[in-house]
C-alpha cells in the first residue's frame, strides 16, 4: 500500500496547486463572462480556456522550476533542448486527456449544468469538478509513461 500512497501524495503535489488555479479561473472567468456577454455558450468556452490557462501555466512553471533544480544540482545548464524536452513529455502527459476535455467534455459541463443547477457560480464548479475526473485518468497515465523516458534529466 505504500508504494501506491506515494504516489498519490506525488500526483497531489504536481496536480494540486494547478487545479486550485484552475477553479479561480474558471470561476471567475465564468462569471465575468456570463455578466458581460449573457452568452452561455462564450461564457462556456471561455470559462474553459481561462482555467486551461491557469492550471497548464503553473504545471508548465512547475517543470521548468523542477528540471533547472536538478540540473542545477549536477552543474548543468537549462538548455532549449530540455526545455523542449519538458514541452514533449507534457504533450505525452497531457495530448489525449486534454483533447477530449478542452474540446468536447469541459466546454459541454460548463455550458449544461450551470443552467440544469440555476446557478453559475456553484454549476460552473460543479461542471470542473465532474470534466476533472475524465481528465485526470488518461493525464495521470500519461505521465506516469512519461516519467520513464522523458523526465530523466
């Protein structure tokens, strides 16, 4: 049982400020939307988008963070070499988990159940929350596979 604890607790520390970011954005970018616009639909994709961009802008800081302090630790430079080698093994965490999120199944949530629940701030929530789990299965697999090959430094 604890080789699986541990990776829970590591899971949590790469997934968790992200999706904290994440639900600010969302949130926010929701409302502010949805105020502006009226339009479910913008408010929908944008909501979407703005969360992309909190939780992929951290998890993006985060590897870049982490690679330049082991390499630090070995006298060896960040290059754009690894940093493009930090660009693919995201693609291999994320490409398929984020397809079908970003461009079907979140923008779907985001739209559908704020109106099912009359409520945009708590239906937005509840929409990420729900996308988060079809998310999370393909991208943690992917980055477990990507560990093996492409986050040796």
């Amino acid at each position: 049982m604890a080789p699986m604890k541990h990776k829970v607790r590591e899971w949590l520390k790469r997934y968790l400020p992200a999706e904290v970011i994440s639900v600010a954005a969302t949130v926010l970018s929701a409302l502010i939307a949805y105020e502006l616009s009226g339009n479910r639909i913008a408010t929908a994709l944008i909501s979407t988008w703005a969360g992309n961009i909190g939780y992929f802008g951290y998890i993006i800081l985060f590897d870049v963070f982490e690679t330049r302090r082991t390499l630090h630790s070995q006298d060896r430079p960040y290059t754009s070499a690894i940093f493009y080698k930090n660009i693919k093994a995201l693609a291999v965490e994320f490409g398929i988990a984020e397809v079908l999120d970003s461009l079907l199944i979140r923008p779907a949530l985001m739209y559908y159940v704020p109106i099912w629940m009359n409520n945009m701030a708590l239906g937005s929530i509840v929409a990420k929350l729900v996308a988060d789990i079809t998310f999370y299965i393909p991208a943690i697999i992917g980055y477990e596979m990507s560990k093996k090959k492409m986050r040796n430094f």
